[in-house]
C-alpha cells in the first residue's frame, strides 16, 4: 500500500526510483500500479510542487 501524505509519498516513490526502477513507467510496472493511479500519483506530488524528471528519475 502506497503512503496516502504526499510528503511521505514523495521519499517513498523517489526511493523506490532510485534504488530499483529505470522509470516512472518501470515503477508502476513493478508494483501494479494502474494508469489511473500513477495519474493519482502524479497529480498528488503535483500539488506539493514535484513533477517527474525522466532526465533524472525522480520527482522534484
């Protein structure tokens, strides 16, 4: 289960990014993440101000 405070999201997504997945994409893969919810996800980190970096896989 995801962490549902974007801040303990946040750490929780970068982590898993850097440690184990080439992608943002390679992470919902991974941990069966739908579309929809990676939009959730996406749009949660947004409104505390992250956006996805493919460039550097991560949020910030």
């Amino acid at each position: 289960m995801l962490p549902q405070d974007p801040v303990m999201l946040l750490s929780y997504i970068n982590t898993q990014l850097r440690d184990n997945y080439g992608s943002l994409d390679a992470l919902a893969d991974g941990l069966d993440i739908s579309e929809e919810e990676k939009k959730a996800i996406t749009d949660k980190l947004a409104s505390i101000g992250y956006v996805y970096s493919e460039e550097s896989n991560q949020f910030k």
